[in-house]
C-alpha cells in the first residue's frame, strides 16, 4: 500500500480559494482528485499525468487548476471561485507505472463551501 499525504482542506466562503496537496511516497504514473458529495457519485475533479498531461472534469473547468511537482511526488489542486456546489470530500487518487497500474486512494478531505 502506498501512503498518499493529503492536505489543504477547509471551510472557505463562495467565490474563495483553497490549495490542496496529495504527495505519495513513491513515483506515481498519475496523481489526481476525485470528489464525492453527500447522495452523489465520486466524479474526476483533475489528474495530473507525470508527463505533464492535465484532465479536468467538466464541473470544474476553468476554475481548478492541477499542477505537479515530479521531484516531490505530490500534485497540487488550486481551486478559485468556489462555489457551494464544490463542497463534498476530496480524494486523492494514485495509480502506479505498470499495465495495468495499481490504483490507490487517500483518506479524504472535506472542502466545504458556504454563501
């Protein structure tokens, strides 16, 4: 199992910002964040493929940006005009070199938006 480290969560008014970091203790294919919130499906937020790729989901376009640091393992999501809509828990996802790669996910952080 691989640990992936998250952080950046928090309580933050609309149209505000949050930073959030995963960093995984090994060299990962792609790392990104997913999102679920309450009565709603896990959806893509960003990936960040090591290359230097990026994917957003359609929710989020235009307002999140994921970035990579390659050295460090870890990817970062900035998020800006957020929204109450935004609110639900963060998760990361990893998924190792290899055909298939193994997939892994870290524990979650909320990010909770109020008006």
């Amino acid at each position: 199992q691989v640990p992936l480290v998250e952080s950046g969560g928090g309580l933050v008014q609309a149209g505000g910002s949050l930073k959030l970091s995963c960093a995984a203790s090994n060299s990962m294919f792609s790392m990104g964040w997913y999102r679920q919130a309450p009565g709603k499906q896990r959806e893509l937020v960003a990936t960040f493929i090591r290359g230097g790729t990026t994917q957003y989901g359609d929710s989020v376009y235009g307002r999140l940006t994921i970035t990579g640091d390659n050295a460090k393992n870890t990817v970062y999501l900035q998020m800006n005009s957020l929204k109450p809509e935004d609110t639900a828990v963060y998760y990361c996802r990893a998924s190792s070199w290899g055909v298939p790669g193994r997939v892994y996910w870290g524990q979650g952080t909320q990010v909770t938006v109020v008006s």
